[in-house]
C-alpha cells in the first residue's frame, strides 16, 4: 500500500513543506507527523531530497509496483534504496516537482550515472512504469552525460599534451597545473552552460571547448606549455600582446586585446584536432568572446578566479538541475563508466614518425569520429562552389522557362529561414554557425542536382528540364537532403561509435519543419540523391535509409499528407476494387530505375485498358499539350505506388524479425500476421493516420494470436520490440485513440484496432481462412555497400566481413570501409585469429552464395529457417561430436562443413520445389 497522506494535525508541517524554501534552511518535520507507516529510511530519503507529500505517495507506490512483479529487477530486491531513489526521481518528473538535482540524487543513493539509466531501462518492463515524460527527461539525461564525458576525456588527454604537470621554478607557486585544469573545464562547462542551448550538441561543444584552452594557454607563463604552444605564447609575450599586469584587472578590457593577438594558437588546435579553423574562429568571435564580456570577473595570479566562475556554474547547474559536470575533476564515482567502457573509450593509437607512411587505424573516440566525419564531408565539398556552376546555367538557359532566379530567389529565402531557426535552437550567438553549415549544404545540393540532371540528359537525350527545374517542390526537397547530410554530419552524437543515428535537437525531421516541406515530398528525392553522389559515406547513406523509414513508418501517415490524397484518387480511378499497389506484385524485385523526375512529376501512367499497355512518357521535357479527353479518368501515381511497394517490404522484415524472437515454435503464424497486417495498410489504411507502422505490426501479431490460443501477451510483444533497432518506446506507449487523446498500445488494440477489424480477425479461427497475401520479394537494400557484413542465416550474432585493407592518409579519403579498433577481428571460428588466407577462402565461398530471395504467391505456410551454423566453445561441434582440432586442420574442418550446409541447402531448394520458394537467407 502507498503512504498514506499527512495526518490533519500536522499543520505546522503542512507550513514548512509548502515553504519553497524548505532546502536551503529549517529542519524536517519529523516521519511520525507524515507517514502513518512506512520505511523509515525511504522517509529519510524523501527528506534529504526536500519531496512534497503527492512524490512521496507517487514514489511509493510506484516502489510497490516494481517489487512486487517477478523476476523484473533481479539483483536488486537487497538495495531498496537503489529502487526508492528512481522511484522518486519518476514521481518527481511526472510531476514536475523536481526540488533536487539528478547529481544529488545519485550522490544520495550512492549509485553512478550508468547504472542508474540502465536501472530504469530493467523497471521500465509494463508500459505504464515509466511514462514518455520520464523516457524524454532521461534521454537528455544520457545524451548530456555522454557528451560531457567524451568532452572531459578530450580536456584532460589535451591538457597534458599542453601543459608541463610540474614546471619550473620560474612559474608562480600559486599557479600549478591542477589549478589551470579546474579553472579551464570550469570556464568551459560556464561558457557551455550560456551559449548553447541545446546541450548535445558534440561538434560546437568541442569548437568551444579550443577557444577556451586558446585562451588560458595565452594566459598561462611560457615555462608551463610544452611545445610548440611555448614558442608561440614566448613571442606574443615578447610582442607584448600578452602576459601584461592582470591583477583585479577587468576582463573586459582584455577582451579586446585578446581579439588582436595573432591566431597561432588556434591554428595548431585545429590542425591537431581536425577541426575547420574558420568554423572556429566564429564560434571564438561571435560566441566565446561575447561570453567573456558578459561574466565580468576579475582575475587572481594570471588566471580568472575560479570560486567566482564555480559560484556562476552553480547557479546554472541548480536551475538546471541535472549533472553537475565539475565532479569529473574529482573522478567523482556518481560519473565514472563502466571500467570497460572507459578502456575502450581511450584506446588511441599513437602516431608514427612524420617521415613513415601512416597505416594506423584512427583513434575513434567520440570527437576523433565526428572530426573525421566532418573532414570526410569537407573534402567532398572542398571543390565545390555555393553557386551554380556554368554546366547549371548551361541546363538553366537551356529550359523553356529559365528558372535560374527563382532558383537563386528560393535559396537565399530559405536561407535565412534556417540561420534564424538555427539561432533558435542552439542559441542566438550561433546563428553563423548555422550560416556556414547551410552553406555547405547549397554546395551539396548544386552538385547533386548537376549530377541529376546529367543523368536524365543521357538517359532521355534531351537538354530541355524546364518542368522539373520549375518546380518548387522538387528544389525545395533536394535542398532539404543536401543540408540534412550536412546537419547529421555535424549532429554526431557522443555516443555513436558505429556511425548510427541517436536523436538530437536538430535531428530529422527537424529540416522538414524548418523548411515547411512534407515527408512524403522529401522520401521522393531519397532514393536519387544517394545515387547521384557516389562520395557520400557509409554513415551517411545509412543516415537517409533511416530518414526514409521513418517517413515510411509514420511521417508520411500524419494527417495533413499528401499521402492520403493520393491513396483516395487511387481508389477512385477504377472504383474501390483498385489498390494502392495490387498485392500480386509483392513477390517481384523492387525495381529501382526510377528517377526523381518519376516521382515528383506523377502520375506519369494512363489506366490500364484491355489489350493497351502503352505507358505515357515522362514529363520532365517542355513539349507540346496534347489534349486528353475530358473523360479520362486520373492516372496512376509513379510516387504512390513505389511507396507502398517500400511500405510493405519494411513492414514484413521488421514483422519477420519480431515473429522470429517471439513465435520461433508457431512458424505458420507468420504468414497469417502478415495477411491481417497487409490487409489493414490496403483497405484500412485511415488507421495508419497519426499512427506508427508498427504499432498496427504488434496488433496483427496479437490479435492473431489470440484466435489461434496463442499465449503472447502484449507484455512480452512489447519487451521484444523493445530489441529491435531503431525503435522508440513512445511508439507502445503513446498511441493516438482519437482527436486529442493518447493511450497505450493496449488501450488502443480494445477500442480502436479490434473495433475496426474484428469481423476480419474472427475469419482467421474458421475453417474457411482469408486467401493469404503473398511474402514481399525483400532484395539486398540498393543503399547498402557490397562488402556489407553478412548474417549467418538463423543465428546468434555471427557475422562474416568480407577482407578490408586499414585506411591509409595517401588514399585521399577516408575509406567508407575504414576498420575501427573493435571492427578489426569480426570472426572467430573457436580458434586463434587466422592469417588473410584463410579469410580470403571463406570470402570465396561467401560471395559465391545466391542471395536471391525467391517466395511464391501460392505458398501458405511460414518460411523455413536454414540450417543453423553453431561452434561451441571448447571448438567441438554438436553434430558430429569431433574432438577439438588445432591449426589449420580445424579450419579446414569448419570450411568443409559450411561448404557442405551449403550444398545441402541447395539440394534442398531443387528438391523441394515450391516449399523452398518461402525460404529466406538474411
């Protein structure tokens, strides 16, 4: 049972709580006038952390709720404090009663960073634990701590490649190298606190933290710095630009000196850290230095006061309420990682002699990754202008309209749009900033569209694009790719390391809002724009494959889309019994010889007629009206039918992998669920608006679960889901059950879901099932590089990497390939890593293999998983029983055997005939 409320004669407590100023003086009431019953030492707790009377209950009851179910937090039922702590912190939030910070919360409990996020992942098992509120407050969180953490590792291995640990004589007894290094991080994490608004951001973070460590190395004497800082610090000195008398001297009267002095400083942290010495100096004049007017200290033995900047950043640091950031000083526990997290988060190889060739792997800490990503799309750009170039104006003055002005009109338009939306929300001392990144993008999107409309030109034989060159969408899109390469660039996060995508404040669809388009107008150019720029990275073809999934999964499905217009002319140019896409095409290849001109000038295909298959040409060229008659109906839309084709291929992977985790023991289930689900997107596809694709995925599965006895509850659909990749919790616990109101998955399955497809549900339980959909054709992603690892088909974790050569700097570019420390051994076979020859015999074999997919329309039951590839530990295998081998004769052993799998499976295929046409190899 919860707490109960205060007793009535409690006023005079009643008074002290209600008092906002009960943290900072007065003493607790004492737990007998609050609590009835109850655990003293959570009333304790409650105490240190100042809570109102509505957390505690909250916390408490809460508190219940997750030890009292089973099996959820194993290890935990002997640390109740641990649990009491989250649970007040979730009640707080909720509440938004937040009377401590988070660094006291953990200081409190005794508990670090880590542990506490992954404790509330373990609670977070029933959907209604932890509510979105507290997921998004937590992720803040993460992402903060993630970016602090990377920043302070950078701080502390820079500062000592700067400083002299123990200096001479000749320095100040009161000016010592631990005195510099509080000072600097604290002027920093100050600095951070007031210009940036948005606090994940790594890139800018780490473009401010150099303007700082220029600063102090300015202000620090020579016999401190190690070279080459000393030597340039010695001649400004020299010079006289700096090192003049400072005591109670004010700071701004030596800003302005500061602006003067030569920039050899920063010039060497650029080059050392990979950093654009441009973007710097703007972060330094339009960001740091007004900083620096704006705090007003004075300083004490060279340096700023540190008492008086730790007294500012604790302000910021209570407002805030979240990590107090100045205990990574102390090697504070509440902020230590895990001891192997940090191993790997310092492991940096060093450099070899200027005069050898480079062939080590780069150091792929967080900011050595997003530098290196950055130079990756610098180098790309370097030739590049922000204009078009005299082949555009060529296509331009070649169009019958020349769209040349409102090209240029549109762009500096939506250019300023973005440095004021920029300014908003990384802060207004930023917009600069958001200047240059946009112009990188105008860069990217001249190039692209150059390389498009080369394409088209040799594909049609025509120079005349003037209906595509004039219209606004198209540009508009295109613009928006270009510049969203450019802000995922600079958007890495602190805790990508394998170059996926973790959210941020101006992560997409940010763009999209910004510049007033549409996902569905933005998934069009996609496709193209990947294959019309061969030098973008692998992260960032990764990054636009998953843009357009997640316009897939719910963007485009929002209400106000042009989506829905598009399906309804569908259903009324033939009458109902047309289809977005007809269901009979699934099990083809997805063909991709589509263009953007296809999809942003659709419909480009007349109505199919008996004995007429003759398709309209497309019409991006300017010729001649031909006059179609008036009773024509509407044609069919290029841009709705591809999509539903990508829709369904999606949807079944992803209810593929979720099917193999949960129903491994009722395979045939899966052809059903897929039915039901292709079914709904088809003909209910109005339950898809303001909705998540798979949130009508983990209906179909329970629903049809349900009418076999099937015993999968939603509990355990949703701790599955919760695997998957690129998945969001609000998606589960978030869902719309009509205008204005939000539920879980549950609530919206019983109201909603069940409501509209019941009759269709109940058919499945008869005798006389609905005709099952055909298993869409699910190719290799055309986004994907050929040398992409490859699956063992059914099992653990196990992949095979084709060989890659370590990325060298006479190469030119980082290799898209380019092998990270922890990248460089993918495979083991129960054996020591082996020489290149053995790989470069499996490689043979690998890519050898078929990986067509072949399903047939016919087939009813669910695929059939191949034959699992399984090495046991102590390097014998379970088929056979073989005793362990050693050296080359094992390796032998095992390529023989998986040569033989294959061999089998293929003999299998010819045999069975159309039973093998469901089988699939991922």
């Amino acid at each position: 049972m919860p707490p109960k409320p205060p007793r009535k004669g409690g006023a005079a407590a009643k008074g002290q709580r209600a008092n906002p100023d009960r943290g900072t003086g007065g003493t607790p009431p004492p737990a007998a006038a609050r609590l009835e019953f109850g655990e003293t030492d959570f009333v304790a707790l409650c105490d240190t952390l100042r809570v109102s009377d509505i957390v505690r209950a909250n916390a408490w009851k809460t508190y219940e709720k997750v030890s009292s179910a089973d099996g959820t937090l194993v290890g935990y039922s002997e640390k109740k404090k641990d649990l009491w702590g989250i649970c007040i912190f979730i009640a707080a939030v909720d509440l938004d009663e937040m009377t401590f910070t988070f660094t006291e919360l953990l200081k409190s409990i005794g508990m670090s960073v880590c542990t506490c996020f992954r404790l509330l992942r373990e609670m977070d098992v029933n959907m209604d634990t932890i509510s979105t509120k507290v997921d998004s407050n937590v992720s803040r969180l993460n992402k903060k701590y993630d970016v602090l953490s990377a920043l302070y590792h950078k701080f502390e291995r820079t500062c000592g490649l700067i400083y002299i640990i123990q200096p001479s004589s000749q320095t100040s007894a009161e000016l010592s190298f631990p005195l510099v290094l509080k000072t600097s991080w604290i002027t920093f994490l100050l600095a951070k606190g007031k210009v940036l608004q948005m606090e994940d951001d790594l890139v800018i973070s780490f473009q401010l933290l150099l303007c700082v460590l220029d600063y102090f190395i300015k202000l620090s004497p020579p016999a401190m710095l190690k070279e080459p800082y000393k030597s340039h610090v010695s001649a400004m000195s020299i010079n006289g630009s700096t090192r003049a008398p400072r005591r109670g001297q004010n700071r701004s009267t030596r800003t302005s000196k500061q602006t003067d002095t030569d920039t050899k400083v920063i010039e060497v942290l650029c080059k050392e850290y990979g950093c654009n010495l441009d973007e710097v100096k703007n972060v330094y004049f339009t960001s740091f230095i007004p900083f620096l007017n704006s705090v007003g200290i004075v300083t004490s033995n060279g340096l700023p006061e540190v008492e008086d900047l730790s007294r500012q950043y604790e302000e910021l640091y209570l407002k805030n309420k979240d990590i107090d950031a100045r205990l990574f000083l102390d090697n504070d526990e509440t902020l230590q990682r895990n001891h192997i997290e940090c191993l790997q988060l310092e492991r940096t190889p060093r450099k070899n002699n200027p005069d050898e060739e480079l062939n080590l792997i780069l150091p792929q800490t967080p900011v050595r990754a997003a530098m290196n990503t950055i130079q990756q799309l610098m180098m790309i750009l370097n030739s590049a202008s922000d204009k078009p170039s005299d082949n555009l104006i060529s296509y331009f003055n070649n169009c019958t309209v020349n769209p040349k002005e409102s090209i240029l009109a549109r762009v500096e338009n939506l250019g300023n749009i973005f440095k004021e939306k920029f300014a908003e929300a990384v802060g207004q001392g930023c917009a600069e900033i958001g200047s240059q990144r946009y112009k990188l993008g105008v860069r990217l999107y001249y190039r692209v569209m150059e390389s498009m409309l080369k394409s088209e030109e040799e594909r049609l034989s025509v120079h005349n694009f003037s209906k595509l060159l004039n219209n606004n969408i198209f540009h508009t899109s295109l613009l928006a790719c270009a510049v969203e390469v450019v802000m995922a660039t600079y958007g890495r996060n602190a805790s990508q390391s394998d170059g996926t995508s973790t959210e941020t404040d101006l992560s997409f669809p940010w763009i999209l809002n910004v510049l007033d388009l549409k996902a569905f107008d933005f998934y069009k150019v996609i496709e193209s724009f990947i294959k019309a720029e061969p030098s973008l990275t692998r992260e960032m073809i990764k990054h636009l494959e998953r843009c357009e999934h997640r316009i897939m999964e719910s963007l485009a499905w929002q209400s106000d889309s042009s989506l829905f217009d598009l399906i309804k002319q569908s259903k009324e140019r033939e009458g109902q019994v047309d289809q977005p896409e007809p269901t009979c095409s699934l099990n083809f290849p997805l063909q991709h010889n589509h263009t953007a001109a296809d999809l942003y000038l659709s419909p480009v295909r007349s109505p199919k007629k008996k004995g007429s298959t003759a398709l309209n040409p497309i019409p991006i060229i300017d010729a001649q009206p031909v006059l179609a008659p008036q009773t024509q109906k509407p044609q069919k839309s290029t841009s709705l039918s591809l999509f539903y084709k990508k829709v369904y291929r999606l949807a079944y992977l992803r209810l593929n992998t979720l099917c193999l985790r949960l129903l491994f023991d009722h395979p045939e289930l899966e052809h059903l669920i897929w039915t039901l689900f292709q079914h709904t997107l088809q003909n209910e596809y109005e339950l898809m608006k303001d909705r998540h694709l798979d949130q009508i995925m983990m209906c179909s599965m329970y629903g049809i679960c349900k009418v076999k006895n099937v015993d999968l509850r939603f509990k355990i659909i949703v701790t599955a889901y919760k695997e998957l990749t690129n998945t969001n919790q609000e998606t589960f616990k978030r869902v719309l059950i009509r205008e204005g109101q939000y539920d879980s998955i549950i609530v919206f399955y019983n109201l909603v879901f069940m409501q509209k497809l019941k009759t269709n549900i109940l058919q499945y339980a008869s005798n006389r099932p609905p005709t099952l959909s055909p298993i869409p054709h699910i190719p290799r992603s055309p986004y994907k590089f050929s040398n992409s690892p490859l699956r063992v088909p059914a099992g653990s974790n196990i992949y095979i990497s084709p060989l890659k050569s370590p990325y060298k700097f006479s190469e030119g570019m980082l290799s898209p390939t380019k092998m990270t420390p922890r990248s460089r051994i993918l495979v083991s076979i129960g054996e020591s890593f082996g020489t290149s020859e053995k790989f470069q015999k499996i490689n043979q074999m690998v890519g050898s293999s078929d990986r067509q997919l072949k399903r047939s329309a016919e087939v009813s039951t669910a695929p059939k998983p191949l034959k699992r590839l399984r090495f046991d530990i102590e390097g014998q295998d379970e088929a056979d029983g073989s005793k362990h081998l050693s050296g080359e004769s094992k390796f032998q052993q095992k390529l023989a055997e998986m040569t033989s799998t294959r061999t089998r499976m293929q003999k299998q295929k010819l045999n069975d005939g159309t039973d093998t046409s469901a089988t699939e190899e991922k």
